[in-house]
C-alpha cells in the first residue's frame, strides 16, 4: 500500500480509469465528485469509493487527502487547480489542460511556486507503442530525425439519430478534437522532438449535427470535429497532422517518423494507442519494415480491464514518485502548458490564416 489519500473529481473518466489505477497501485480513494449526485453515488458504490461529495470544493477541501486527481472537462479546470494547490494537494489533472494558454500558464505557476507536484494526464507517454518510439529515437534508429507524419480518422455511426451534444461540442467549454486528442499528440511529438517553434492549422466542423440531451431536440455543435496542423520545431523537425471525427468507418491512426537513417511506423484501430501495439521499422538499406519488438520493461504487466489502464497506472506511479521525491515528473504542468502554447498557436493560425510563432 502506496498510503497516499487522493480525491477524485469527476465521475465519468475519472471513476472508469482514475480510481482503478489509483487503487491497483495502493492508494486510497477517499472521495468522489461529480456534477449529478445520483451519478456520483453510483459511481462511488460501484468503484468502491466510500465517500461521494456534493461539491468539488468539499472534496478539495477534505484534510484526509494528499492529492487531488481532476478528471473534468476543461472549463473549471483553472478555479479546481488553483484551489487544490492552495488547499496543498498534489494535483493530476486531465488533458486538455486549459481554455487557453493564459489559463495554462497561470495553473503552471501557481503549481511551480508551491512546490507540489503538478501533473498532465498524459498517459499515453506510457503506451507500449509510443513509450518504444521514444526509446527507438533516443537510440537514433532512424538517425537524425526529420520528418513526422500523423493521421487520426475515426468517427460516428453513420446511421440513427445525432450523437448528444456535450461540452466536446461546445468551443466555450473547450471542447473539440484538436484539444480532446490532438492534445495527446502534441505532447507525444514534443516528447520526441522538444519544443514547437512555429505552428499553422486550419479547424472546421463538418458535422455538427447534434441533439440536446435533455429535450431530445435538434442542436449543432461548434467546435471543431475536423484539424490539420503544421508543426516545425527548433530541432529542425517537420511534423504535419490531419485528424477528423467524422469518418465513416472508422479507420484508426496512423504514425510515420522519417530520419536521416531509416524510418519508423506504429499504427492502432481507434483514438487510442493500444497495450500490444507494435512498432514498424526499417533502415537505410534494408528491404521494406519490420517489426520491433517491443523490450518487456515497456509492457510491465497487463490489465484487461481497460485498454488505457496500463498506461495510466504508469503515470501514477510515476506522480506518487515525484510526491515522494518533492518532483514534478514529465509530463508536467509545464509540459502542459506547452501543449496549450501549441493548440493556441494552431488555433491562431486557423483565425488568421497564416503561420504563428511561439515564444
């Protein structure tokens, strides 16, 4: 048993994969919130959490706590962060981090200033065919890299009535694909190549077909279910990426890195890469690609429960490291408020129609 005490806010995600990581890696869950009560009861019982609260305050404001795990959407994040970090919890908070990277900036500071750790859910760090990438790069498999091509197309039921419209569909409750996942991809991309330099992209909702989930009635959704961006960073890598919501059927993703040696591809069915996806290779010289088999110190041990279990009880384990050692790990608030520099940039870019730089 870890011994640390955390606080879960949000019932949908956060009692699906936070909780169970957290308690599969000995935490205590003392506490859940989420914004329907009879939600959050259910989801308690269900997950084995003892206490619920009414409030997200309530819970921040708990003494039994050591940390607090927000797995909201983006909108309150800001007032939840600022709040925990003056309560004096550790925090793990959701991608995408902020509304915008004023809003990231400020949560990082607060963060840095108080000297607790901070981090980004960003587990996907951990995933068997990203976490090889990584190694492979730092190992310089393909050499010096120069190249990163992306591509993200998954999508709805073609057939009966609209999806619900929830905050994904709203732009004021930072909804939409460039933040649900293309955040992911950004901070995969700055996790391989280090800093974006200038960014450009282009945004558009192409079916905004929606219904309101409470009237039934027809609704449109205004954030973007479609995105391309344009990355070049100040290593000298150009990365590019098309991802849409709207494909029917669903393809997956797709992943091709290109160096001065040789060059590497990891591909997945849905939005997420999965437990016992395989990495592509091939260098100069030799015929085609081949499989790389992934080393076993990436795959420590399987949990069928959920595809993203592994993955996110890596990253905590990885927090209660940085709560032990007085840390903040990768990725960090810092590194979240980087990514949030990036999709504000792309974002920029599609309003004005021409390339952004970053500071």
């Amino acid at each position: 048993m870890s011994g640390l005490r955390v606080g879960v806010l949000g019932a949908g995600f956060g009692a699906a994969v936070h909780v169970p990581a957290f308690l599969s890696e000995g935490w205590e869950v003392v506490a859940l919130w989420g914004r329907s009560g009879e939600r959050t009861r259910e989801a308690a019982a269900g997950a084995g959490v003892a206490a619920w609260e009414g409030h997200w305050r309530d819970l921040i404001e708990r003494r039994d706590l050591d940390a607090v795990a927000i797995a909201t959407p983006p909108a309150p994040h800001r007032e939840m962060v600022l709040s925990a970090v003056a309560s004096g919890k550790h925090v793990l908070c959701e991608k995408p981090f902020a509304l915008d990277a004023a809003e990231a900036a400020e949560m990082a500071g607060a963060a840095s200033r108080s000297g607790l750790t901070a981090m980004i859910a960003h587990e996907f760090r951990h995933a068997p065919p990203r976490a090889h990438i990584a190694r492979l790069l730092e190992q310089g498999y393909i050499g010096e890299p120069l190249v990163a091509s992306l591509e993200l197309l998954i999508g709805r039921p073609p057939a009966g009535e609209p999806p619900p419209l929830t905050w994904q569909g709203r732009a004021s409750d930072g909804g939409g694909l460039l933040g649900a996942l293309g955040s992911h991809y950004i901070d995969g991309l700055r996790h391989w190549f280090g800093d974006v330099e200038v960014a450009g992209g282009r945004l558009a909702v192409l079916r905004p077909e929606r219904r309101d989930p409470v009237t039934g009635d027809a609704a449109l959704a205004d954030a973007d279910d479609t995105f391309s961006f344009h990355l070049l960073f100040r290593s000298g890598v150009v990365a590019t990426m098309t991802a849409t919501w709207t494909a029917v059927p669903a393809i997956g993703a797709r992943i091709h890195l290109v160096g001065s040696e040789g060059v590497l591809e990891a591909t997945q069915p849905g939005p997420n890469p999965q437990p016992d996806g395989v990495v592509l290779g091939g260098r100069a010289g030799e015929d085609g690609l081949r499989e790389l088999p992934t080393p076993s110190d990436l795959v420590p041990f399987r949990d069928d429960r959920d595809h993203r279990l592994m993955a996110f009880r890596l990253l905590v384990r990885d927090f209660e490291r940085g709560i032990r050692s007085g840390t903040s790990p990768a990725p960090s608030f810092e590194d979240g408020a980087r990514a949030q520099a990036v999709i504000d940039a792309v974002r920029e870019s599609a309003e004005k129609g021409s390339v952004v730089a970053l500071g």
